[in-house]
C-alpha cells in the first residue's frame, strides 16, 4: 500500500487462489476499486513478459556483503532497523524507496533484505524495473539470525543506561 498510486486503477497479478484475499486487504487500506487481476499461472503460461529477479541464501551473500562486492539495504522500518541490522547494511524504508533511487549510488550489485524476504521482494523488483542490478535476500534477517550469521545493534551504546537495554535479543 506504500506503493500504490490510489487516483490510478489497480489491476492485480496473483495466484486465482489469492484474489479475493488481496482484495480483501487492499480494501482496508483504501483501495476500493480493482481494474481487474491476471491469473500468475495464466501469465506463465502466456508466454508474456515477465521478469524474474536474482535470490540468494544469507549464507551465499554474507561474505560478498562483509568484503564490500555488494551493496546491502535493509528496507524494514525505522523500528526495525533501531533493534538490529546487519554489519554494512544502509537503511532505505521501502516506503520511501521510489523517492530516492536515482539516488542511490550503482557501482555495484545492491542485495535488498527485509525481515522475511516479501518487502525486499517488492524492493528489488522496483529497483530492477529502474535498470538496477539487484539480489533478493531469501529469507530475510530472519534467516541470516536461522543460519548463524551476526547482527548488530544500531542503538548507541553510550546512550544506554544499562548494558542489558542495549543488548540484542
């Protein structure tokens, strides 16, 4: 819903399974009126355009990240990025995303990562739609934290009265 553009007609691409549940959501953030909706196994089988985007494991990601080969994005929220992130992460709220990616330097691939791999999903496809090169994070922060891989605090720990309000949980 960060995303739409409520004076334009909205027409959903999603599985015939999933249609009345997406329409059920949209309507509670304002979305009243749906233009129609394209069946994903109907355009697959189409043979019409449609795009795919590079995913990675955190574990496949987390050197190139630490080396410097990719650029990472964390696009949670404020509250999100506040608890934890990732060492070298930049935070882009995927909210504001489409605002600044003329922004955003491309010298090298850049890896979007949310909590779970959806928000990260809609960044990357928004990136690569503007000519980005660009990985999806499968699995998100929480897989990087299944799979063993560090996270840090953002908070700054001489701002914290004790050690335990700083600690990551």
């Amino acid at each position: 819903g960060w995303l739409l553009d409520y004076s334009k007609p909205v027409t959903l691409i999603a599985d015939q399974t999933a249609i009345a549940e997406a329409t059920r959501v949209l309507h509670k953030i304002g979305v009243e009126t749906l233009s129609g909706y394209f069946d994903t196994v109907e355009v697959a089988q189409s043979g019409k355009a449609a795009q795919s985007y590079a995913s990675e494991a955190p574990s496949r990601l987390a050197a190139r990240i630490k080396q410097g080969d990719v650029m990472l994005f964390d696009v949670r929220s404020d509250e999100e990025w506040s608890k934890n992130h990732i060492a070298g992460a930049q935070h882009q709220f995927l909210g504001r995303l489409p605002n600044h990616i003329g922004d955003l330097e491309q010298t090298k691939p850049i890896v979007l990562q949310c909590q779970s791999g959806a928000r990260s999903a809609i960044a990357t496809s928004l990136l690569q739609a503007a000519g980005v090169p660009v990985i999806n994070m499968t699995g998100g922060i929480d897989q990087w934290q299944a799979e063993g891989l560090p996270l840090e605090n953002t908070l700054d720990s001489a701002a914290c009265d004790t050690p335990a309000s700083c600690s990551v949980s």
